[in-house]
C-alpha cells in the first residue's frame, strides 16, 4: 500500500520481509533526485528495524529504472550553481547506493525490463539480483563522455572482475539477462513477469532462517571483499563534476537527446 510519507515509494510487508516499489517522473523510471533522497532516506530509517530479515526492491512492472533522469530541473540547473552546490548535488546518488548497500538485512533487487546506468548502481548496492528474461543492463555513461560514477566500480568488480567490468563500462553496450547472469551481474533470470515472485521466494527463504546470524553473515561477507572500496572511490563524484562540465560531455548529451553518434574530440 501506498504510504503517505513517501511520494514516490510504495512500500508491503508480510512479517520479516519487505517489498520496497519505486515510480520516477516518467515511464522509463528513471531516478530523478526527489525519488533517490526518498530511497536514501527509506533506507536509513530501515537500518533501525531489527525485525526485518529481507527487503525486495523493484521498479514497475516494465522497467526497473532507465537512470539518472537527465531532464531532472533540480539537475539541469547545476551549471548555475556554485561548486559547492554541485558537489552536494552529485553526492545525491552515492548517498542512494551507500544507504542501500549498508542495510542488514539481505537485499534482493527485481529486474523487469531495462536496468541502466544509475539503475544498475542501485542493482549493485543490493545483495542479489533477480532479472526476468526480457531485462537489459547498460552503462551508458562513457558513451556520453562522463565517468560512472556512484562509487559502483568496485561493486561491479567484485561481482563480475576486472575484464568484464571494462566491458560494461567501455564498450557501453546493453547485456541480456542471460549473458549478465553468466557474467555474474545477475543472480537469478526468469520468465519475463517472474522476477518479483523469484524475489519474494527468496526473501522468503531468507526470513525463515534465524535472523541475527544472517545479519552478521552479510556484515561479514561485504566487509571482508569491500575494505577498500571507499578508497578507491571517494574521489569518483568530483570527477564526475570535471568531465560532465568538458566539451566531450556535452557533445554526448547532444548525440543522447538528438538520437545520433557523437563526435569526441578528446577535451
């Protein structure tokens, strides 16, 4: 059921477990800055929930999320704000991904159609990803002259490893279901309309086991492979700021929006 605390989250709960539903400004889904303070904030309110053994996160029922809304007001106002302000405002979608990986409880991600860009790093920040057949994953960021950012490189090297992290991000080029659960991107793949009630099966699994252990299996896990994933991804925002304000930037928002190849130049 909709909750009035939230204006873009709609939040079930069936004992320890937890279905978390998010709806952006449009139809691809994407993750404008109003809807990633709300899941930012959810989560953080969720870390003071010790009956939770399980939280599924999903988008609508035809995509999980297209990214970062790049028709955002809020975002595209930034070259009028001073960098203090920019830096604030790029900090909006690690502090998403940040709030949703230090969850205890086992997080469980349901993929139905594209998952991209910012999608894919909320995808990641989860612990698994269910993903239905028809589902897609892209990181597009490159090919529009900005680095990905959301401190998400670590997260995708754990999972997938050095090569194919590359990949993903260089090539920028849209992976299947099958290829990203062969790649280790994905968890699970099924039918298309399935991801949900894969999640939810999941979940259930989760919440019959005894909870404080699997909270402490989980700190264990992400601690012992992430120790150095802040430190090597603190600065990724303030790069981010350098090469979305170069000419390279630019020309790739041009190509997205006009629907054609950009032409790099390399400043």
């Amino acid at each position: 059921m909709k909750n009035s605390q939230w204006e873009n989250l709609t939040l079930s709960r069936q004992g320890r477990v937890l279905e978390v539903a998010f709806q952006g400004s449009n139809k691809l889904n994407s993750l404008n800055n109003a809807l990633m303070r709300e899941l930012t904030e959810l989560a953080q309110q969720l870390q003071f929930d010790s009956e939770l053994s399980a939280i599924i996160l999903t988008g609508t029922p035809e995509t999980f999320s297209a990214g970062m809304d790049l028709r955002d007001p809020e975002s595209a106002n930034a070259r009028s704000m001073t960098i203090a302000e920019q830096r604030q405002l790029v900090k909006v979608g690690p502090a998403m991904c940040a709030a949703w990986e230090a969850l205890e409880p086992v997080t469980i991600a349901a993929i139905e159609g594209w998952c991209i860009g910012g999608g894919t790093a909320l995808a990641v920040a989860c612990d698994w990803r269910v993903a239905a057949e028809n589902a897609s994953f892209y990181v597009p960021e490159l090919k529009l002259g900005m680095n990905m950012s959301w401190q998400s490189i670590p997260r995708f090297s754990h999972l997938i490893g050095p090569s194919k992290t590359k990949q993903l991000l260089i090539l920028a080029e849209p992976l299947n279901a099958i290829a990203a659960e062969q790649w280790g991107l994905c968890d699970y793949v099924t039918p298309s309309g399935n991801a949900l009630a894969k999640a939810q099966a999941l979940a259930e699994q989760v919440a019959s086991m005894p909870p404080v252990p699997v909270r402490m299996a989980k700190k264990a896990i992400n601690s012992s492979v992430g120790a150095l994933d802040n430190a090597v991804s603190f600065m990724d925002a303030d790069q981010f700021l350098l090469a979305q304000n170069s000419e390279d930037a630019q020309e790739g928002m041009r190509a997205f929006f006009e629907k054609r190849a950009p032409h790099f130049k390399g400043n």
